[in-house]
C-alpha cells in the first residue's frame, strides 16, 4: 500500500519539476528574447500619444510676396478615462464650439483613447475652452491654411484639405516640399489611462515645411486677371484664360483663368459655376453646411443649388479645372506660326515665295476656304502670314508632306507633356502618322482637326522665338527650409535646339510684321516692337457656331523676354481674335513692360 502511495508521489514531484522547469524555461524566454517587445507594449499602455501639427511651408512670389501662409487654429479632443465631470464637459464645448448638443454627446461619450471633438476652431475659442480647465479636455494648436490675396491665382496655387495635405495646383505638386515633419507629445498615464501628475514628459517637436518660391509674380498676375475678367464680362464669354511667361527661360509670370474661386472657400460652388447648371431653368437652395464642411473650414452657401453629392463634386471639379493646362481646344491661326517654322527649317519656302488666294484651295474631294471670300489673290509668303491666309499654309503643309510635317511637330515637342509643375496637364491630341492624308494634313496648317492644350502652344512658341531651345514651363523656383539655413533650388534644363537661331530670327520678323502691318495690328504698342499672331477657331461640333478667339504675342520681338497667350472661349457677339483678344494683349504689354524694365525701341 505505502509503495503504491509513494509512486503517485514520486509522479506528482516529476510532474511538478517538469511544470516548473517549463514555467522557468518560458520565463527566461520571455526576459532575454522578448524583453524589448514586452517592455514597449508597457510602456505603449502608460503612454498617451499626441500630435503636434508642422506648420506648413510658405508659398512666395517671385518678390517674396507672401500668397499662401498659415495661421493658428486649434483641435478640441477629449480622452474619456480623464474626464471627471461629463456633463459639464459636454454643456461647455456644446456652447463654445456652437454645435449640436447630441453630436458633443456622443462624442464626449465614446469610449477611446482619445475622441476628437472639432478641428480647426479659431485659436480666440481655444484659449477660451483652455481657460476652463476641464480634466480630460485637450486643447492642442494646428494650422490652417489661408491665402492672403483670396481668388488670385486660385487654379495655379490650389488649396489644402481639413488635414493641411494639398490637393490641387502648387499645393499638391509640392506637398513633399512644403508639408514639414510632425512632432509627439508623450505623457504617462496609470492603468486607467489617466494621465499621472508631475510625470515625466517626452517631446518631439515638429519640423516646419520649407517655403516656396515661384515665378509668379502677384502684381503682373493681378493685371493680367482684370484684364481677362473684363473681356469675359464685356463679351458674355464662358470663360478667359491668360498665360504670361518669360520665353528664355519658361518661367511663368502670370496665369490667370477667369472665373477663378475663393481659396478660402474652396468648397462653396461659385455663381457663374451654378449659373451653368439649373434645375427645371431655377436655381434652388442648397442644405446648410455639413459638419464634414465644417471640420476642414469650408461651407456651402444656402443659396446654392440642390445637388446629389456626386453632381456637387462634378461641379467642383469642373470649378478647380485649370483650362489653361487641363483643357485641349484646336488653336487655329496661332498654329500657323509652327507651320512657318517648320517651312522655313525645311526650306520649302522663303518670305518672297509667290502664292495665289483664290478664296479657297482644294484639296483631293475637300474645298477649304480662306476667311477671305474674295481670297487675297497674288501674295507672298511674308504677305500670307501678315494676312492669315489658309491657303498659303495649306501649300507650305502640303510642300513638307506628311512625313516630314509629323517629323517637325515631333521634333518641336507637340507629341508630348510640356512636364510643367502642375498636376493633370493634358497631351495633345494628333491624328497617327498612318491615318494623315492630304486634308488633314492641310487641316492641320493652319491649326484644324487636331488639338492641343494653350500651355503647350505657348511653351512651343516660345521656344521657337528664343533662339530654338526648347524650354520647361515651371513656377517652382527654390525652396528654403523655416530657419532659412537651407535652400533648394530647382533646375529646369532645356531639352535641346529645335529649331536653328537663323529661322529663329526670321521667325521673329514675319511674327513682328504680323502685328505692324497685318491681320494683328491692335496688339501693337506705342514705343515697343511686338510680334505675335491671331486665331479664331470653330469650337466642335462645328454646326453650335461657338468659337475661342486668341493671341499670342512676344516683346520685344527681336529679343523676345516675355510672351502672352490669351484665349476667349465662346465670345458672343464679334469673335474675331485680331478685334477682340489683340487688344487685350496689348493693354497687357503696355503696363507690364515698362513694370519689367523692357526699354522701348
């Protein structure tokens, strides 16, 4: 019996060494081999993490004008474990914040970590909701964005979202430049997650983003925006877009597209927005503000009209779109000054080559016409493009032929991007090599059947008046960390000679004698040489009888340093670009090229 006794003993005492050696054993696993894992995991649960918010780099014109900047906001939270007294947290933030008593409830209410209550409140209440020293209220500053000068330039900058990130424009083409680094608040806290007095406190602070530098300059910029504005308020157009550049180098001075919006309310739709979209021929209201909206400082008028989120987000799409990068539209005349450089290049003409205007040339099975009826009769090169004659392009085109044409349009750059700092620039849009034949390489002369984007137009010719060398179209110039100890600047290299200095120059003659003496005489510029060239083109479907009427001009014209494209969608009323958009261009030079130092003669 003993015997039997002192086995089961003996098992249990094995048994009991066994649970002790594995106990022990799993013990020295979990002290030298997971220490470091188990030590974090205690320290994450007496931990309390907070954000703090890097303010948001500058943007600067090109005098160092400030046109984006910051200002200080603040984010109400609450961490549920440290508040005491619920209801008076819930009545206070509910009056001070202005919002919904059952919203602050809820969210007061929730069991988390930490329950963010409003983003974005004016600093002036956040100090007074600190004022009240409400255990478990956690007032912390962040930053907002703001735009001193409001609308200008408006789908160039772009604008930032409730979590300061950008989203269109220079703001979101340069997020990694202007964003900054995010610091840490660490506190201690007890079991319980409340936070442990006079405990030790970890900081990380934040990094601020680097300001940025571009070309744009905020006076020649607002000119160039009154000046678009009054030619589409005077001639009932849909919209102006106004490209100014510096031909050397691609910088772009100024690039106005009228309508623009309030960068400070970029969520509300505007009039001639909602002009454009009405329900049963009324416009109605709209529902009041969101508090989505709200949080990232944005409303939506009440005057609005009621729209499906989906239409509202179409409408506000097509509000940011910036036409002048975004859009394609056939250029018309203005592509005749490609035509020429490619003629000229080639040698399959010269300024006293002789051509006949009938009024039209035909062309296999198609009879293309002159916008003159009568048709010029007997003209020279020099004289057709004084005159804007088709037919003279048409024969320069069909002297090149379709290989050789494409291999120019190729070699000038118009396949591809123009690769300006700007997000979403649409390509051209060109007919294959396989499928160009005669009529539409004769279409595509004088700038029909094929379309392109203004940027792309006005960066080509730039390039071909500078000398030849392509340029890259850019805003970004340098950036320059908040201490001003780094700067970064941005290199925009030129992507080779396309066209020779000696067509070049010949170039910038016939462009010139254009504006003295021929079909662009109203850009002309007392005391200035101007070259340039004017179109207007039949927008599709062609039987709508709506066109876009342009120019594009370049001072001084032997020495181009600053070249202007304006283009004046569906004009009501006269639309030819010589009578209305010429003008405009030369308003533009005439104030902004003596600003420049430009002398005259």
């Amino acid at each position: 019996m003993m015997t039997r006794h002192r086995k089961k003993i003996a098992v249990l005492c094995v048994l009991l060494c066994l649970c002790m050696v594995g106990l022990t054993g799993r013990l020295v696993y979990l002290m030298l081999f997971c220490s470091v894992q188990y030590s974090q995991m205690a320290e994450d649960l007496h931990q309390r993490e907070r954000k703090i918010k890097a303010a948001r780099g500058r943007i600067l014109d090109a005098n160092g004008v400030v046109i984006a900047d910051n200002r200080t906001v603040c984010t109400i939270s609450v961490i549920y474990n440290q508040v005491e007294d619920r209801e008076l947290v819930i009545e206070t933030l509910t009056r001070e914040l202005e919002m919904e008593e059952e919203t602050v409830r809820t969210r007061v209410e929730k069991r988390s970590s930490r329950e963010i209550i409003r983003t974005n409140v004016e600093k002036e209440v956040g100090d007074r909701i600190r004022a009240f020293h409400l255990a478990g209220v956690k007032v912390d500053e962040d930053y907002r964005r703001t735009y001193p000068f409001g609308s200008l330039a408006s789908k160039v900058l772009g604008f930032t979202g409730g979590d300061n990130q950008g989203i269109i424009g220079l703001e979101v083409q340069y997020e990694s430049v202007l964003k900054g680094t995010n610091g840490t608040i660490l506190t201690m806290t007890d079991a319980k997650g409340v936070e442990l007095e006079n405990a030790f406190e970890d900081r990380i602070e934040p990094v601020a983003g680097m300001d940025l530098q571009i070309s744009l300059d905020v006076n020649i910029q607002k000119y160039a925006e009154q000046l678009a504005t009054l030619a589409m308020e005077q001639k009932g157009a849909k919209k102006v877009s106004m490209i100014v550049m510096n031909p050397q180098n691609g910088e772009i001075l100024a690039m106005a597209n009228v309508p623009e919006f309030d960068l400070n309310q970029p969520f509300t739709l505007t009039e001639e927005i909602l002009s454009q979209r009405t329900l049963d021929g009324t416009v109605k209201s709209v529902p009041e503000k969101s508090e989505s909206a709200e949080n990232s400082g944005n409303s939506v008028g009440t005057e609005q009209a009621v729209l499906s989120s989906k239409e509202r987000q179409e409408l506000l799409n097509q509000m940011w779109r910036n036409p002048a990068i975004n859009d394609t539209y056939e250029p018309g005349s203005t592509f005749k000054i490609i035509t020429a450089s490619a003629g000229l290049e080639a040698g399959v003409v010269t300024l006293n080559d002789m051509f006949s205007c009938p009024g039209f040339r035909v062309v296999e099975d198609r009879k293309i016409r002159c916008h003159k009826v009568g048709g010029h009769g007997s003209e020279t090169f020099l004289q057709g493009a004084m005159n804007s004659c088709n037919p003279v392009f048409i024969d320069v085109g069909q002297r090149l032929g379709v290989d050789r044409y494409v291999d120019y349009f190729e070699q000038f750059g118009l396949r591809g991007k123009t690769g300006i700092d700007l997000p979403g620039e649409a390509g051209t849009i060109m007919h294959r090599r396989e499928n160009m034949g005669p009529v539409e390489l004769a279409t595509v002369s004088f700038g029909q059947s094929f379309q392109i984007t203004p940027i792309q137009l006005i960066t080509t010719v730039a390039s071909l008046v500078n000398g030849g060398r392509r340029v890259t179209p850019h805003f970004g110039v340098r950036a320059v960390s908040a201490d001003g100890t780094q700067v970064q600047e941005f290199s925009w290299k030129e992507k080779g000679q396309i066209l020779s200095e000696q067509t070049s120059e010949t170039l910038r003659y016939v462009l010139e004698q254009v504006v003295a003496e021929g079909s662009g005489k109203k850009a002309s510029v007392e005391g200035y040489r101007i070259g340039g060239k004017t179109a207007t083109s039949e927008k599709l479907p062609r039987s709508r009888k709506k066109y876009i009427s342009s120019f594009l001009g370049f001072a001084p014209a032997p020495d181009p340093q600053v070249i202007a494209l304006i283009t004046i969608d569906e004009p009501q009323g006269i639309y030819y670009g010589g009578t209305i958009a010429a003008p405009v261009i030369a308003d533009l030079f005439q104030n902004i090229l003596p600003y420049l130092g430009v002398k005259q003669g």
